[in-house]
C-alpha cells in the first residue's frame, strides 16, 4: 500500500506529526521500532499535564491518541534503507518495502556514555546528562559532573541552581582551562583529574565514583556528557546534506537537502532536549509537510 506520509520513529515528535497527519486525513504510516532512548529512566518531566509520568506511559498515552484517527497506522519494525523512486520514496523495512510521497525522520539520535564500569547500572536513575530534565529531583544532593571540555563551566552554572554540593571529575583530562579552574577554586568545587574507573552503588542509587589511582569520591548522584549523532544507515543512499557541526542541514519547514525528506525533534537538532520541545516541533513540522501536498494542487 502506498502513502501520502511516512514518519520514521514513535517518540514525542513523530507520534506528534502523526497525530497532526491523522486529523489531516493523509494516509499515513508509522515505523517504529519500540526501543526509545528514554526508556532507561522512570519519570520524565517538563511537560504540561504530564510532569512526572514515564516514557513508557506517556508512549501508550500518545499511541491511543493517534489510533483514533483513521488514516493512520502503527508498524513494529525496523528500516534499514530510504530510497528515491518515481512517486517520491520507497522505505524498506526488515519485513517489507512502503513507497510514500513524503518521509518524516523523527528517529531521535543515537546516544553513547562514557566506557565507565557500571555506567549502565546508574544512567537514567541516579546519573543523568540534563539538569533541566533532573536537576530538581537531584536537588540538595552531593553531585559529580563528568566533563572536561567547554561545557565544564557550563553545567557547573547550571547545576549550582540545583545544588551547593558539587564535584567536578574530567576522567583523565588534564588540561584545564586556567580561568576554568579559578572558578572552581572560587566556589570551593573540587577537581579531579584521575580516569574514573567505577561507579559504585545499589539499586541504581550512585554512591562513589572510584579513579584510578584507588581514591574513592562520595557522591549522591552525577550528570555526564553524552555522544549523540544523527548517522543512522538507513540514511546512506540519500546524500542528505550536513553543516560543519554535522548537524542535517534543514529549511525552515523542517526539509533535508533532499525534497520530500524532513526530520523533526532531537533528529534536527543533534542534540537531546525535553518531551514537549520535540513534540512541538514535530507537529509544526508536520503542518508544513502537508502544506506542501496541498499546494501541489493547485
């Protein structure tokens, strides 16, 4: 079957779209894969009438919204390639192959932490990369911030509106931006330099970072760097242009150099952000799409 819109990934932006496609009446398919890269926490916040509830319940929520819409359906799968064809684009999946006219990438990005023993057990409960996401929850408490680079001092600033208490570790980095350290030396904030080889703690409650050099740090929590890229394979045959930073170059409406293809929420900005940001951006990006298909009418 073919249709008039395709979105890629079930998150806050394409479940966004695809509700606006619904009540657009465009024939519309959504490809999902079910593994959403919040699924590691268990509440997520920010968003009006939902602060608090989990990615989980907030998925289903949004699920039941689109599934009263009629020209829009659900498919659990993989897409593995994009291809262009006479009538717009062919999205092979690891079952089948669908042809639309227009494709949404709302796929959100690909996340990497730090190779750190025990990372896994503690991100998403007790170690978190947003203060503006976790910051209240970790409040009051004794923090570790794992950065070495330019935003060092960024999250320092941002994670004091939380707490007093905090730790800075650069896990091996030495070079250390003199001003950045007269500012922590300002504010009484330790610096450690040594590689962190473990965390340690229970039930997904941190308690210490260990380094290298044996020295055990008491914390009650810590917000990280993460890696986060947008080079998902399925992207490969379609030469979608990128900036100096990487990030998919995009018009104003949301369309990649690529006509027809638009992406939306983290996927847009390389960069991870909060709920109702990407399922704003996805539901504008949406509208446009359909903008589009309309004034080919006339």
């Amino acid at each position: 079957m073919d249709y008039e819109v395709i979105v890629i990934g079930g998150g806050p932006a394409g479940l966004s779209a695809a509700l606006n496609f619904g009540r657009g009446m465009k024939r519309t398919l959504v490809i999902d894969e079910d593994k959403p890269r919040n699924r590691v926490t268990n509440e997520s916040h920010s968003y009006l009438t939902q602060d608090g509830i989990s990615p989980i319940e907030f998925k289903q929520k949004a699920k039941r919204d689109v599934a009263k819409y009629e020209d829009v359906s659900f498919l659990e799968d993989s897409v593995l390639d994009i291809q262009q064809c006479a009538t717009g684009f062919e999205v092979v999946t690891q079952r089948r192959s669908f042809k639309a006219k227009q494709v949404l990438i709302a796929t959100g990005l690909r996340e990497k932490g730090p190779n750190i023993s025990g990372f896994n057990e503690f991100y998403g409960q007790s170690i978190f990369y947003c203060p503006w996401c976790d910051g209240y929850e970790m409040r009051n408490r004794t923090l570790a911030i794992i950065y070495a680079d330019e935003m060092m001092i960024h999250m320092v600033k941002l994670l004091s509106n939380f707490s007093k208490k905090l730790i800075v570790f650069t896990n091996g980095e030495n070079n250390i931006a003199l001003e950045d350290k007269v500012i922590l030396d300002k504010k009484g904030i330790d610096l450690y330099t040594e590689p962190i080889t473990q965390f340690i703690g229970d039930n997904g409650d941190l308690d210490a970072i260990k380094l290298a050099n044996e020295k055990t740090v008491k914390v009650e929590g810590a917000f990280t760097k993460m890696d986060w890229d947008t080079h998902f394979s399925f992207l490969e045959n379609l030469s979608i242009k990128r900036d100096e930073n990487d990030k998919i170059e995009i018009s104003p409406f949301g369309e990649t150099s690529v006509e027809g293809i638009y992406i939306a929420g983290e996927t847009k900005d390389n960069f991870a952000g909060q709920l109702i940001d990407a399922a704003s951006n996805g539901g504008m990006v949406a509208k446009m799409m359909m903008m589009t298909q309309i004034n080919e009418d006339f």
